[in-house]
C-alpha cells in the first residue's frame, strides 16, 4: 500500500496517459470532439484520482471499458504497479460504485423519466460507524456516560460533516435512532433500570422522547446536519491553470 504523498507522485504519469486526448489538441480536447466521437460510436473517458484510489468513466460500450481498464493495467505495469483484483470492477453506471466511501449511481428521478447521477453513502461506513457506536455501548461496558457520549459526539460530527454532500437525510435520521437507542439500552443495563424508569427519565409529559443528555452533555443529532448535495459545476480552474496564464 503506499503512502498518499508517494501515490500522487507515482500515480501523476497514470493522470497524464488518461487525460492526455484531452488536452487543447487532442481527439477529446473540447466539447465538439467528444460529441463527434459519440455520434461516430467511439468511446470518451476520463479518470477521476484521490491519492491510489481512481476511477476511469467511460461513455462507450463494454469493450470499450476492457480496452481502457488494460491500458491503465499497463501503464501501472510500467511503474511496478498493479490494479488489485479485490477492488478492481467494471460496473454500469446504472448498477452504481463505490468511491471515498460514498456510492455513485445512474437513477431515475422520482417522478419523473430524467435520470440523473446520485451520490449516496456507501453501506461500508454506515456499517463501520454503527460498530463503532456498539463497541462503545456495550452492555457490559462500565465506562462514565459523559466520557462516551462526549466520544460519540466527536465521531457523528466528523462523520456527518464528511458525508453530507450526499443524498442522505433518511440515512442520517435512521443513524439518530440507533445511536439513542443504543445509549438508551446500555443506560438501562448500567444503572439497572426498568423501563419505566427509563421513560421518567427521557420522556415528556406529552409523551416525546427527550434527547439524550448527560452532565451537562446532549447527544449530538447527525439528522441536524444540513444536507448539501453536490452540484455540477463546469470546469472548475486550478491554481496551476492560474499560474500558467499569469
């Protein structure tokens, strides 16, 4: 595995053979190009990279994408690279894939005939963060309550604020419920509480679920976050495209 810093360095020639019909003077280096490959039944591509993590969009067909996935095999050979078999997959964009932990997929929208790209949370860290939540509030667990609940905060806020550019309010209202949940059983277990007991605690006059806080410290609300979707944005400039025309 190697480090971040050593992927960009060795992974920047895999950027520049991708990207390379892409620039200014190249068969897809403007917009007109790629339309005209697209009418004529040839592929586009481009790679999108973070760190040793990449995938490679192609608009084609499926041979198209086996003769874009050796060739980036090959360039990776060069270096003394290889794809790994585990992680390596050619997916529609209809079946979706997971990146960063995030799963991008091609859905219709409700409503609707228009398809559009969606970002959601992949199972993975949803599954991951639960089992955080779970080893934390394990019954038997004899740890002071504003000691977890402080950790648990910092976990759902760094959690949420990453994957909040997807579509996924239910999702995070879902986590909400299990995480109190989970605190309200593992209460009950450490002060060996009954039920009602348990609601004298938590619960209104009114019959409302109060939420969790203890000395002085409320369970964070990952439902709380605002949820900001990602946008297409054009051609985003870099600072090295910057520093060329000056």
């Amino acid at each position: 595995m190697l480090s971040p810093l050593l992927a960009n360095i060795a992974l920047t020639v895999l950027d520049e053979h991708v990207m390379a019909p892409w620039r200014p003077d190249g068969k897809m280096g403007t917009t007109y190009r790629r339309h005209a490959r697209r009418k004529k039944g040839l592929p586009t591509w481009r790679i999108v990279r973070y760190a040793d993590d990449f995938v490679v969009l192609v608009h084609g067909h499926q041979a198209d994408v086996e003769t874009v996935r050796k060739d980036v095999a090959h360039v990776l050979a060069l270096l003394g690279l290889r794809l790994s078999p585990a992680k390596t997959r050619v997916v529609h964009m209809s079946d979706g894939f997971d990146f960063l932990g995030f799963h991008i997929q091609w859905r219709r929208k409700r409503g609707t005939n228009q398809w559009y790209v969606y970002t959601f949370i992949a199972d993975r860290p949803l599954k991951a963060v639960k089992a955080k939540i779970r080893a934390m509030t394990h019954r038997v667990s004899q740890a002071d309550p504003r000691t977890i609940l402080s950790r648990i905060n910092q976990i759902l806020r760094g959690w949420t604020n990453y994957f909040r550019y997807a579509v996924c309010k239910h999702t995070l209202s879902n986590l909400r419920h299990f995480v109190q949940w989970r605190i309200f059983r593992w209460l009950r277990k450490l002060h060996r509480l009954r039920w009602k007991q348990l609601r004298r605690h938590f619960v209104t006059p009114s019959g409302r679920w109060r939420p969790v806080a203890m000395g002085g410290i409320e369970l964070f609300d990952p439902s709380s976050v605002t949820v900001t979707r990602y946008r297409y944005r054009g051609t985003i400039p870099t600072p090295w495209a910057k520093a060329n025309h000056a």
